[in-house]
C-alpha cells in the first residue's frame, strides 16, 4: 500500500495541488482535508502546504491554527507521526507551537520568489531521513515572511539537539543563523520555508526536492502502520 | 463628485445627444437610476463606442478558437479535450491616482473575467509602463503598482509568470497598467455568460456592495486627467485577494457541480452591466431587487447598489432547483450569496427596490425603479470619429537619427561605453527587482519564467506546452502606428517562435490618448490595421481585446500603445526550451537581415534623444519564414542557446546572452554595415543563436536552404565581450551595470543579500 498523506486546505491555502501532485508522482497517495474536518482519515503524514491560511489577515498563520482540523493534526504530532509545514504551513506550525520561533518579514521588506540552494544539516528528521547530511539543494523559496527567528536559548538547544534541517548558503531573506528550515526535537514535525514541491521535476529547472518528498514519503509509509 | 450644478447627465459622462437618443428610446425622461445605468453602460470603458467601427477589422477566425473577442475570455482548443482562456485588459486610470489599488483590482478581475468561462486561472501577466525613474512620483507609482500586483497575484493564488516594464516620459502622469490573465479548462466543461430560461434566478456571489468604485468606467477610465484627478480617488476599488480566492474555489465547485447556467463577473458598470449583459445574451429580460443586495454601508441608494464596483463578486444564474446546493456549497467556502433578482421573458431590464417577490412570476410591477429595453443598454451609440493623420508627422519620420549617429561613431570608434549606456536604461536592464516579487511558479507549470523572451508553461496531464510572450514597442507606433503595430505583433511571434511554440491566438490591449482628438484616431486606425495585416499574415486569430483611450495628461497624448499578447502551443515538451543564454565553446549564428535602422531604437532615442525617424522595415512574408525556421530548430533542440533580437540590437541581444551564461565572446561584425548601425540597429526579424560548432554549418546550411539570412560571428568563451571594431567590455563590469541599474535607481540594491547566481 502507498504512503498516505493527508494535505491541509484552509481558506487561501494555494499550494495543495501542487503538493498532492508530487506526493503522486512519487508513488504517494493525497488526501485533500478541508479546515474544518477533525480527523485525519489515518493518514501517515500531514503536510500543511503555503499558500495565505485565512488571507493571512492579522498575521500570517495566526488565525489557521484555531481551526478544527489543527487539534487532528496536533494530535498526529503528539503521537510521533509525521507532519510538514512548508513556508505558510511552517508559519502555521509556527503559531500552533508546535514548533519553536517564529518568522518575520524579509531584511528587504519585499516578497521574494526565486530559487536558493540549501544545505541538509541533519537526516533525523522525517523530511530528510533519506537525504545526504551536507548535500546541496536548489529549492524555490516564495515568501515575504520568511526570516526565521527566535530567542537565544531557543537557538541553542536547535544546535545543540541537531534541529537545524536545512541551512541558506546564501541567506536571502535575514533568517536567524541562516536557518531555512527546522524540526521539533523528536524530527517527526518539521517546517520549511523552501518548497520542495516546486522542485519535482527536470521540467521545473530543478529535481532537488524529491529526495525530501521521498523521505516524507517513507515516513507516512512507517507511520500509517502505527496509525 | 463635488457639488455643481452641472446637468446630472453631463455628470454621469452622457453628452447632451446621448440623453436625446435616451429619451427617444424611452418615450420619456428617464429615472435617476435609469440616467445612471446608461452612463456606465454607454461610457467608453464598456461601450467601446469610439473603438468599434475599427476593431471589426481584426481578424478573428480559425478552426481552434472557440470563443472569440466579445465574452469573458477567448478560448482556444488546445488538444487532449483541454480548451485555454485568456483575456487581457487594462487598469490605467485607476492604478495612476491609487497605484497599489489600481494594480490590484485590474490582477482580480481579470481573473474574475477568466474563471467565470469555468476555467481555473493558472497564470497571470502584466505589461507596464511608466515615466523615467528619475521622477520621483514615477517610482512611487512603479513600486506601488509593482507591489500591488504582488500583493494580490501572490495572494489570490495565480502565479504572475510574465510582463514588461518599459519607461518613457510620455507615461510620466498615466502609467499603463496592462494585466493578462490565462485559464485552463477541459472543453466540454466551458461556462458562459448566459441567463437561459425565464424562471432562472440571478444569485450574487461574494463580497457585499458598497461604495467604493462608482464611476469607475464612466468618471475615471472615460475621460483625461485634469488638475482634479485627485479628487477621483473614491472611485477606485478596494481590492480583497482573499475573498477572491474563496470565490474562486466556490465557482469552480459550483462549476464541477453542474449548478450554474451562466455567470459573469461584476466588473465595470457593476450590477447594472453584469445583470443585462447576461439576460441579453439569452434574449431575456432581468428583474433586479436592489434591497436584496447584501451592503457594506448603510443608506446606500439604488443608484449606488446598481453602479458600485466593488470588488470580487459574480453574478450566477441557476436554475430555482439548485438554490439550496449553492447557498450550501457557497457557505462551506464563507462566500456570501444572495438571490437578487430573477430572468424574465420581457427582454425589459427592471429594478425594484423590495418589492421584487420570486411568486409574483413575471408579473409587471408598477413600482419599477427602472425599466428599459435590456438590449439598449448594451447597444450604445457607435462613433466614427473624426481622424486625421497629423501635420508634423511627416518632418517627425523624415528626421532620421542614422545620419547624426553615423557622423557621431564613425567606424573605428570605440562603442563599448554606448554598450554599457544601453544596459543601464531601465527599459533594458535586468527586471529581477520586479519578477522576484511575483510568484512565477505556483502550479508547478512554469518550465520558463520571467526575463527570457516567452514563458513557457507544461500543460500537465498532456505532452504540450503553452509559450506566451507580450510585447509592444510605442516609440515605433509614433513614428507609424501601422508599422509599430506590426512590429509589436511580430515580436511577440518571434518570443514564441523562440520557444519552440506556433502562435495560435493574439490579444491585444489598445492603450491610446483621447479619441476625440483626430490625431490619436488616425493612430487608432492604423494600428488596428497593422495589427490585422500581421495577424492574417502569420495565422493568428485575435479572441480577445481591451480598448483604453483617454490616456492623456493635461492635454498630451500618450505615444500610441498596443500590447500584443500571443500564445504559441508547443506540440512536445520533454526538455526545457534551449535558454537565451551562452555557454563556452559555442558558436554563434545571426538570422536575419541587420540594416541601418535606428529610428525609435533604443540608443538612438534613450541614449542620444533622437527620436524622430521611420521604424525598422516589417516585412510580413520574411518575418513568417524567419518564425517557422526558428521553430523547427528549437523544436529539435538543434540549438543550444535562441535569444530574440529586440530592444537595444544585436549587442544588447549578445549581452543578454552572455549575463545570462556567464559566457564571453570574441565575434567579427558583420560585413558591409557600419559598425555602430550592426550593433545597435533594431531590425525586425533577427534571431541570436548558439550552437556547438559541429552543428553551426548545418545550421548554416538549412537557412539557405530556408531562405533565412544567417551569418556565423564567431565563437564564445573567455570573461569579455568582444566584437572586432565595435567593443571589447568584462562580463563582470556588464552584468553589474545590467543587475544594478533598476535598484540604483529605486535606491533599493539589495547588498549583502544580493545573490550572485542566476534564478
């Protein structure tokens, strides 16, 4: 059976296609699970894609994590199963605490779309179990707030607990010790503001991020058993 | 509006005759509300009265279309049961007195206009204009309009994968904000704009009305500015990307659902325009109860509710079975929906204010607010405006720039600095400032964003792709509107070629000044005519287009403007397109013919303020030839790099290529030109390419054999630029000149966290 994967759908969420379009090309199977629904259908994995959650009116992130299908996910995380949010879906998690820090504007007060490459700085997380510690990534960012930041104690224990998944090599928005994407301390709850979706294929100018997909892939594969 | 005791006629935009034509169709005086409608329907912005003698020319036929110009959008069959929607439109007026907003509104309804054909908006483009960045209010507009769109595009969830950003001083107070708008849809499941039986009732879908935006088409976009153009500010749209996004999401559900008969966005003239427009179209009439629109404000009065523009809402209609599955499947997506009105059999447009009652059928009401024949409101008056081609015309082309520039830069001279004078004009330099800010990749379809000659996009589900490319150069529309509309149409065919693509549909936005001076008449008509000729001459069907006069500033004209949009379909794309970009140990080719043309060219007219003379010779037969051998070689990937030449000539076009490849060159000139007229002469239908040097001769070999001039320059390699005789500069002095020149200017670059590498 494939690795189910369960993709959130809030209002303004506009990344859910092109989410549940590469899970399938990768021999994964999507569900699409509107905002309002509270279970996940056993899923193996949730991905909270990008997109504006709710406009992100008030800010961004802050008004999707009181929706009903968030206490589903929360409770997916709490009992070790995979969950990625990928730039919105990372501010989201961001929100819900169920990651540390937070992210704030871009250093150049402008939205930025185009490709970053990244570095992968752990494999123990559920978005880079399969990929090479050091390895290179062209990864498309498209945000405008992206600069990740947090406090200084939060900082250190990221280090020190090898939370750091993934590194700008050339910082392009601001974020805090260049972190382009960070996990919780158990790595099954990972968020990104890169978007390894929109790297899926030769066609799009870049492949890099299926090596991270598959990784999801494999950890909604483990996951569902427990599910 | 401020208070006077002007006419209310007059006030709404309806000229004294246009009343009489009102009264005589009425029988008598007509109502507040009933004066109100025709102003806006009768406005040039809806009515295209000025325009439509001209634009019958176009032609619009070809065994793929399957919707032409007069809809929400044309369609095209693209194959494999898939149909494609494109429409392009203008935001002018608007976005030059409230930038951000302007921009804004024009990206949400164009999108509305697309959706509502039942497609899914998949991409967006935005050709703009702007004065010269030295003006300050010019890059508040710039930045504001760029942000706008970036704001709402991003938003709304429609990657923007494409445009243009051109300055010249002429736009300085009336930027154009153009914006196209490109949807797929499978070919049975089209939607149109049409009310069917009597019985249907009319549903109004999203935001609630208020008044923001009244007046919008007969106050702002059918007249100039004047020294009160700020005053005009509340009739620009507030625009909200969220709620459009719902409602894009419930229409397309309702779509899928098969709950709709028709529907059409609320755009110009509002409730009015949207509610006549759809019952005429079905030979119907239209009951309309103003207080069963749901309002932002309070106290708003029927001529307010019937006229607002407020934004994101559709008008649907369904069928009375079906209206309980829409308020439900419309509240699953918190978008508002109101029954507001029902179709009738009396070909009569009628408002009531609370007294329209679904049981009382098509009983007439005495109470009407209004009660008109529906067909009148959209069968304004048509105009056959006086055009006269103007007196200084002819010195203006005779004042040919070559002869000046010839003297200045003998051969021998040393051009590098006028390379590097050319790379820094906003027109020509790097635009990543603007693209960065766009979302160019949701979809996941863009196989070639922004910055190259056409975007192209995969077709998913299908082995095709869709190459789109806009273009539109003023400053050869006036010296001759009829050949710079050529030229434009021709460029744009040439982008697509570029990518391998056959053009298969033209759009065009028609940005003019005001159509009741002679002069922009005669610009109108032979551009119309120009674009028509190039058209039947390469195959292109128009589907689609926008008309925006009166853009104009205390009296002046803006340069004549039209925007070619043209989507070429690529039959196989297995590969990314060959890149405009070079690479070591290539070869370069030239095709086509270079003369000494430097009327309306870049270096003449930015560079050294000559801006008279005659445009670069169009010929139609050489530019069909030159598009299909293209083609075939990227179609093959027989080539390894394609650049179009355009804007700034062949040295530009190699600079571009060699920025692109972090790749130098070291070429010979081609012989028997002067040197200064190879590099910087923009001759139309010249294509730069690189191949390995294996491959160059064969190349060679099959334009002769094509008929296609075509001339090897030499090879590729090393960090300078170099043509003998011409210039020899460092790639990295050019790239910096090239990266910086728009964030210069804005006193934007970005330092520390510029990127050196390419997107």
């Amino acid at each position: 059976m494939s690795a189910r994967v369960a993709v959130v759908v809030f209002p303004g969420t506009n990344c859910e296609l092109d989410v549940a379009g590469a899970v399938e090309q990768l021999g994964g199977t999507a569900d699409l699970v509107f905002h309002t629904e509270t279970s996940l259908h056993g899923a193996g994995a949730v991905v909270i894609p990008g997109g504006f959650a709710h406009g992100d009116y008030l800010r961004t992130g802050a008004l999707a994590r009181f929706s009903p299908v968030m206490a589903a996910v929360e409770q997916h995380a709490a009992a070790g199963g995979a969950v990625v949010g990928i730039c919105n879906g990372f501010q989201i998690l961001t929100e819900a605490a169920l990651l540390p820090g937070a992210l704030q504007k871009n250093a150049g007060l402008k939205f930025l779309c185009r490709t970053v490459e990244c570095r992968v700085e752990t494999a123990r997380s559920v978005l880079s179990g399969r990929a090479e510690v050091g390895r290179v990534l062209r990864l498309p960012i498209n945000h405008f707030e992206g600069a990740y930041t947090c406090d200084p104690a939060t900082l250190d224990r990221l280090q020190a607990e090898d939370r750091v998944v993934l590194r700008y090599l050339d910082n392009p928005n601001g974020s805090l010790d260049d972190i382009a994407g960070i996990s919780n301390t158990a790595g099954n709850v990972v968020g990104l503001m890169p978007h390894p979706e929109r790297a899926s294929h030769a066609l799009l100018g870049s492949a890099d991020g299926v090596v991270l997909l598959e990784s999801l892939l494999a950890a909604a594969g483990a996951g569902s058993v427990a599910a | 509006m401020p208070v006077s005791t002007e006419p209310l006629h007059r006030a709404l935009g309806l000229t004294d005759e246009e009343l009489a034509a009102i009264v005589a169709l009425l029988g008598r005086d007509p109502s507040d509300l009933e004066l109100a409608m025709y102003g806006v329907m009768w406005s040039e912005h809806c009515s295209y009265k000025s325009s439509k003698l001209d634009l019958r020319r176009f032609p619009t036929e070809a065994p793929w279309v399957l919707v032409g110009p007069g809809e929400g959008a044309g369609v095209l069959d693209v194959g494999d049961g898939l149909a494609v929607a494109v429409r392009i439109e203008s935001h002018n007026h608007p976005s030059a007195i409230e930038p951000a907003q302007g921009a804004a509104t024009g990206v949400g309804g164009i999108i509305r206009d697309v959706f509502s054909m039942g497609a899914r908006p998949i991409a967006l483009m935005d050709p703009l204009r702007f004065g010269t960045l030295d003006d300050a209010r010019t890059r508040y507009l710039f930045e504001h309009v760029v942000g706008g769109i970036s704001a709402y595009g991003n938003s709304v969830g429609v990657p923007t994968v494409g445009g243009e950003a051109v300055f010249d001083d002429c736009y300085r107070e009336n930027p154009l904000v153009n914006v196209l708008c490109l949807g797929v849809v499978a070919r049975d499941r089209l939607v149109r704009a049409v009310a069917g039986a009597p019985g249907n009732v009319a549903v109004l879908l999203g935001a609630s009305t208020g008044r923001d935006g009244i007046g919008g088409a007969s106050v702002l976009a059918s007249a100039g500015f004047g020294a009160d153009s700020e005053g005009k500010r509340p009739s620009v749209q507030v625009g909200d990307p969220f709620e459009e996004k719902r409602l894009i999401e419930a229409c397309l559900e309702l779509f899928e659902h098969g709950l709709v008969v028709g529907v059409q966005d609320l755009g110009a003239g509002g409730l009015s325009c949207a509610a006549s427009e759809t019952a005429a179209s079905s030979d119907a009439g239209m009951d309309v109860d103003v207080a069963r629109v749901p309002r932002r404000e309070a106290q708003m009065t029927p001529v307010e509710v019937m006229t607002s523009e407020s934004q994101e809402r559709m008008l649907a209609i369904i069928e009375p079975r079906h209206v309980d599955a829409v308020l439900a499947l419309c509240d699953r997506w918190d978008i508002r929906a109101a029954v507001v009105g029902h179709v009738t059999d009396t070909r009569r447009f009628r408002v009531f204010d609370g007294l329209f009652d679904p049981a009382r059928g098509t009983e007439p009401d005495p109470a009407a607010l209004a009660d008109v024949p529906i067909a009148s409101l959209g069968e304004g008056p048509v105009y056959a405006r006086p055009r006269e081609r103007p007196w200084s015309q002819e010195a203006l082309v005779a004042a040919d720039p070559w002869p000046e520039l010839a003297r200045q830069f003998p051969d021998g001279t040393d051009l590098s600095p006028e390379l590097l004078a050319l790379l820094a004009t906003p027109s020509i330099a790097d635009k990543s400032w603007v693209w960065r800010q766009y979302d160019h990749q949701l979809f996941l379809n863009t196989v070639v964003g922004p910055g190259g000659d056409a975007t192209v996009l995969r077709l998913q589900g299908t082995t095709r792709g869709l190459a789109l490319a806009t273009d539109g150069k003023a400053r050869f529309c006036r010296l001759d509107p009829r050949t710079g509309a050529r030229l434009a149409v021709l460029e744009a065919a040439r982008n697509v070629a570029c990518a391998g693509a056959t053009p298969r549909a033209l759009v065009n936005c028609l940005n003019f000044g005001n159509p009741e001076h002679p002069a922009v008449m005669w610009q109108f008509h032979e551009t119309v005519e120009g674009m028509s000729e190039a058209c039947e001459a390469l195959g292109i069907p128009v589907i689609g287009g926008n008309v925006s006069f009166y853009n104009e500033s205390r009296g002046a004209d803006i340069d004549p403007t039209p925007v070619a949009g043209i989507i070429g379909l690529i039959e196989h794309l297995d590969t990314v397109p060959p890149p405009a970009a070079l690479g070591p140990g290539q070869q370069v080719l030239v095709l086509g013919e270079s003369r000494p043309e430097l009327g309306g060219s870049e270096w003449a007219a930015v560079v050294h303020g000559l801006t008279g003379g005659a445009p670069p010779d169009a010929d139609l037969v050489t530019a069909a030839r030159l598009h299909e051998f293209v083609r075939s070689l990227v179609a093959e990937r027989a080539v390894l790099g394609v650049h179009d030449c355009a804007d700034g000539g062949l040295a530009v076009t190699l600079a571009e290529m060699a920025i692109a490849g972090e790749c130098g060159f070291s070429l010979t000139p081609a012989p028997g030109l002067a040197a200064a007229a190879g590099c910087f002469a923009e001759s139309a239908s010249r294509v730069v390419l690189s191949t390995t040097p294996d491959a160059a001769a064969a190349v060679l070999r099959r334009a002769e054999a094509a008929g296609v001039p075509a001339l090897d320059l030499g090879p590729t390699g090393g960090d300078r630029l170099v043509v003998t005789g011409a210039f020899d500069v460092g790639i990295a002095e050019v790239t910096r000149i090239w990266r910086d020149a728009i964030p210069d200017a804005l006193g934007q670059r970005e330092g520390g966290i510029r990127p050196s590498g390419r997107v």
